[in-house]
C-alpha cells in the first residue's frame, strides 16, 4: 500500500497540467499507458494543436467562461513557454508547437513533472476508488494506494471503477467524429476543399461549417464533419442528413451563368465538368442529374442546368450512424456537480478535470484547452 497527499488517476493533458500547477509535494499520477500524456502525440495530426487565439463558450456545449476568465488560453501559452515549449499561431488562429511535432509538448510535459518530483506510476490500470476516511483508496492491477485528495482525470468514465462514489453522469456519445452515410464507392478517397456542410437532425435542427470533407467508403470526414457530427452527439441520435454545397461562393445565378457558358465546350455530357471537379465528382452529380450520357453539352436544357446547380449545390447524404474515429467523448460528470474548483459537492476531496467532464468542443484545440484550463484549477486548489 502506497501513501499520497494527492493522486491523480490519469496522466494525459488535464492530468499532467493538474499535477505541474499543483504546489504540493507528495504527488502521484497512475496511468494505463507506459508513456506519460501519450494520446497528445496523436493530436493535431501529429502537431499537437494545443490551443487557439479566440477560446468562449459558443465553441463548446455549455458556459465555461467563467473557468476561461481565471486561466485563458494566453495563460496556458505562457505556462507552456515556461516550461520550455514555443508555439506558433497559423492562419486559421490554431496554436501549435513550433517544432510542429506533439512530442515537443509530450517532453516539457515529462521533464516538468521529473522536476517537480511526481510519482509516476505507468502502465498500471486503475480498478476500484473507494472513500477511506476523508480520503480514498484505490485498486489497481499492480497495487493499492490511499491519499487524501484524489483527482479523476481519465478521460471517459468508466462506472465499474467508480460505482462506489456517489457520482452522477450523463451517457457517453462519441463527437468530433466521422460520419456513416450512403456514399458511392466511386467517391472513396475523394477530398473536397472549400465546401459547405450542413448537417440536420430528422427534427430539423441544422449546423453548419466550412472546410475540407473527405470521403471514405463508408461515410464522411474530416475538420467540417467533425465540427457538424456534434449536432448529433449532442441530441443522442446519429440519423439525419448531410447537405453538401460543392460551391458555396457561388450564388445560384452566378453559378447557372457559369453553367451555361460551359455547355459552349462542345463535349459529351460525361466531360462536361472535367476542369471543375474531381471526375468522381462530376461522376456523382451527372449520375444523380440522370441526364443522357449520350447527349452533347451544347444541347443541355435550361431545366438541366438548373438541376445540375441544385445537386452542386446540395449533395446530400443520409446519416446512418458515426465512424470509428471519435477524437472526443461528449457527455461525462455534470459540472453543476462539482463547486468552482471541480471538487465533487457530495464526494468531499475528489476532484476531476478534463475530458471526462461534461464539457467538449469543436475541432480546433478546443477540447485540450479545456484539458489546460480544468487541470490548472483543480491543480492550484488542492
Ligand atoms: C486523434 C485525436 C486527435 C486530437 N486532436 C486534438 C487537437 O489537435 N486539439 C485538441 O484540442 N484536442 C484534440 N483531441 C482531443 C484531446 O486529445 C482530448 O480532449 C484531451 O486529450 C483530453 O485530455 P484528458 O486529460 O481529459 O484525457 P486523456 O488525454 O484521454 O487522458 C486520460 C488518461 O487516463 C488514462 N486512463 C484512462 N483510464 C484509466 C484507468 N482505468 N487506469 C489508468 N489510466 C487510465 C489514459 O490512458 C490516458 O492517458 C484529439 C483527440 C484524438 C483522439
């Protein structure tokens, strides 16, 4: 049996942030993985997007300003600088490392923790939590452990471990995730750059976004369709449908007009958008237009150039359900649960931060952010 003040179960971003803002001194971390904070090294592609220039609630599921106004994503680039890492902002405000690789965040991470002296207990999975005292104990496959204050940081509840405390959540439902829908083989691979999506519930309410789609074989990803799917995660019901809007800078006039003098090209109607599109593209609109493959350009009608604009315009999909791909979990520990500083209201000394909060956001660096944020303020109150 090992004695700590504090153990944080859980050394990913929110863990690791808890345990280098924490000034106490008897600090342990348990994790299942055998590299500290090692899901960050998938992030961001490989880059870690670790924040972003403009952070606020509208970008998240609930009001977390007032987490932000006590440590913002300007404080959490300065307490990185600190510990060594330089970050750069791109184009789109999206905060990376400047050596614009996660390994970068990973090593001042593991050397400010070796500095601070916490305990790391690696590769070890946590079984059971259970109150002792005022404290807690926990099992884990390797050891048990008893400390006074403990801090959840694993990412996504797991009810077997916690089934002893008096905690609530709401259910789990993948987000920021890739979504399964009908689409035609021939489009597999394809990206698109530029477009609009909008992605509706069967009830019709609609969100909205503007990037780069990629189609797989079976269903839709990518940045926008990350940022859409969390309509669906939200309401707990992955049917429905995406609208996809080939050329959004294009008003229908515009785009008719532009229609129009391509017929001019004088060429089978299945060339008619080589130069527009990817020719899986053009393939999908002409196949969905049911247009006679065997007709020349010059002689397309105006109601065929209309109904090309339309499918241009709005290449839907039916939703059927999500890819395997989540980079979030939506849904977790109700933060009205948990006072100011996330200590639990009923469970005295247990605290949580991160992920496995109720709290996520869009694509973006959002979500580690919130990581930051939460970590940092549980870390200076204990
Ligand atoms: C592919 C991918 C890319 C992403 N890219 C970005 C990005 O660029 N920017 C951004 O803001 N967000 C990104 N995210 C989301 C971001 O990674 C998470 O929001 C963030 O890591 C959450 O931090 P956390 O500390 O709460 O949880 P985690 O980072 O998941 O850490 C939880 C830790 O707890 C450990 N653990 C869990 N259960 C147990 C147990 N029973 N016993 C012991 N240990 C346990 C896990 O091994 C893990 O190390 C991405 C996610 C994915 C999957």
């Amino acid at each position: 049996m090992k004695e700590y003040q504090i153990i944080i179960l859980g050394g990913g971003a929110s863990g690791s942030m808890c345990a280098l803002s924490c000034s106490q001194k008897s600090i342990a971390i348990i994790d299942n993985n055998n590299k500290i904070a090692k899901k960050l090294l998938a992030t961001g592609n490989g880059r870690c997007n670790i924040t972003n220039k403009n952070i606020s609630s509208k970008f998240y599921n609930r009001d977390i300003d007032h987490y932000y106004s006590r440590f913002d994503n300007e404080k959490t680039l300065d307490f990185f600088e600190k510990i060594g890492l330089v970050c750069y902002c791109d184009e789109d405000g999206r905060f990376y490392p400047l050596s614009n690789t996660a390994k970068s965040v990973t090593s001042v991470i593991e050397n400010g923790l070796q500095k601070k002296g916490v305990d790391l207990f690696l590769e070890e999975k946590v079984l059971s939590i259970e109150k002792e005292g005022n404290g807690y104990k926990i099992t884990t496959d390797k050891d048990c452990y008893v400390c006074n204050k403990i801090v959840l940081a694993m990412g996504k509840i797991d009810n077997e471990i916690i089934k002893n405390l008096d905690l609530k959540s709401s259910p789990l439902m993948p987000s920021l995730v890739g979504l399964k829908g009908d689409v035609s083989r021939g489009l597999a691979n394809i990206k698109v750059k530029n477009v609009l999506v909008r992605a509706y519930l069967n009830t019709g309410a609609c969100k909205q976004d503007k990037g780069e789609v990629l189609f797989k074989e079976n269903g839709l990803s990518g940045i926008v369709i990350f940022n859409v799917s969390t309509i669906f995660s939200r309401y707990k019901q992955f049917n429905g449908k995406l609208v996809i809007n080939l050329l959004p800078d294009f008003g229908v006039k515009d785009l008719y007009k532009m229609l129009k003098e391509r017929t001019k090209l004088d060429v089978p109607i299945p060339k008619f958008f080589d130069g527009l599109f990817a020719s899986a593209i053009g393939y999908e609109i002409l196949t969905r237009s049911k247009i006679d493959e065997n007709k020349n350009s010059l002689d397309l009608t105006k109601e065929e150039i209309l109904k090309l604009c339309d499918i241009i315009q709005n290449l839907d999909f039916k939703v059927k359900g999500y890819l395997d791909n989540a980079q979030v979990v939506s849904g977790g520990f109700d933060l009205n649960d948990f006072d100011e500083n996330l200590q639990s209201k009923r469970n005295p000394n247990l605290y949580i931060c991160g992920e496995i909060c109720d709290v996520d956001g869009e694509c973006g660096g959002y979500n580690l952010q919130w990581a930051w944020t939460s970590g940092f303020i549980v870390g200076q109150s204990l």
